[in-house]
C-alpha cells in the first residue's frame, strides 16, 4: 500500500520532460520483468523517429531496479540493452549498439514513450496474463498509467507510468 500511495504521491507531481532518465522497479514478490523500451518523436508526423530496445534475456528480477539514463548509454549493471532499432519515415529501421553517435543525437528529439513488458516465473512456470504494454502506446494516442487486475483480466500484477522531476518512471508491483 505504502508502494502504491508514494507512486500516486508523485504522479500528482509529476511534470513532462524531454527524453533522459527511465526508472524501472520490479516490486513483484516472485516474477522476472523483461521491458521493451520505446522513444519516440511526438511532435513529428507519424512519430518519428521511434527507437525500441529490449533487455531480454536477462530479466530485472523481483525486487531489483534498472535506470537508463538515455538510450546511447548502458547501465553498469544488468540487464543491459545491447541493440537499439531506430525506425524512420524514409525506410527500412536500422540496428545501432548503445554507443552509436546517431543516438545521441536522437536522444535530444526523442522521449520515452512506452514499455512492452513480460513476467516470467524464474522456475519456467507460465504466468497468465503475466504482460501488457503501458505508456503512450500509439502515436498521438492517450496515455495509459495504470494497469490494475480486472474480473476480465486478472493481471497478476499493477503497473504505473508517470514523469516526475524530469524522469520517467515504470513501476510493477
């Protein structure tokens, strides 16, 4: 509970930045997270560019954090995200590593947009409803915050998107 009033606390306070920081805490008690990241150009036709990456294989596990601190840096630490694709209105994407140049550039005209994450028990079990995808999930589309179990999907989890202080923060509990 006390998790949940101190996310609530700073998505009231929250304000919009440009591109940085993202924040990512796994406070499940026994699951795996894996996030597919994605940025993107709001104010551009069609959104572009959009850059994705993701850090499977290895998983944040329950009750660890990850921070990236844009998408032309790696964390010190696991899970890494080793490729970034950059889509573009001109053609086919293109696969850069972290330390590509292009992304710093991309890094000033982009924000964090959305994150296609997945559960995974450690032990190989299934986990039913066990993902989803949070943020702004389409271009010019609204923001979905929260994710909560419903009758008609029984997540097992709650998840929270918001910007606070100039960084984005993913939350799964």
């Amino acid at each position: 509970m006390k998790k949940i009033l101190f996310s609530l606390a700073v998505i009231l306070g929250g304000i919009l930045s440009a591109q940085g920081t993202i924040n990512i805490f796994n406070y499940t008690t026994s699951f795996n997270l894996s996030n597919s990241l994605v940025a993107y150009n709001s104010t551009s036709p069609g959104c572009y560019p959009s850059i994705s990456g993701t850090n499977h294989p290895v998983p944040v596990p329950s009750g660890g954090s990850v921070q990236y601190t844009n998408f032309n840096t790696t964390p010190a630490d696991y899970p890494p995200i080793n490729t970034w694709t950059i889509y573009s209105a001109t053609g086919a994407p293109s696969v850069q590593t972290p330390f590509s140049p292009i992304l710093s550039v991309l890094s000033g005209t982009t924000t964090w947009q959305l994150n296609k994450f997945s559960l995974s028990d450690p032990n190989g079990a299934p986990v039913p409803y066990g993902g989803a995808t949070i943020g702004v999930i389409g271009c010019g589309t609204p923001l979905v915050s929260t994710i909560s179990p419903t009758p008609a999907i029984p997540y097992p989890f709650q998840a929270f998107w918001f910007i606070a202080g100039g960084e984005t923060y993913f939350i799964v509990q």
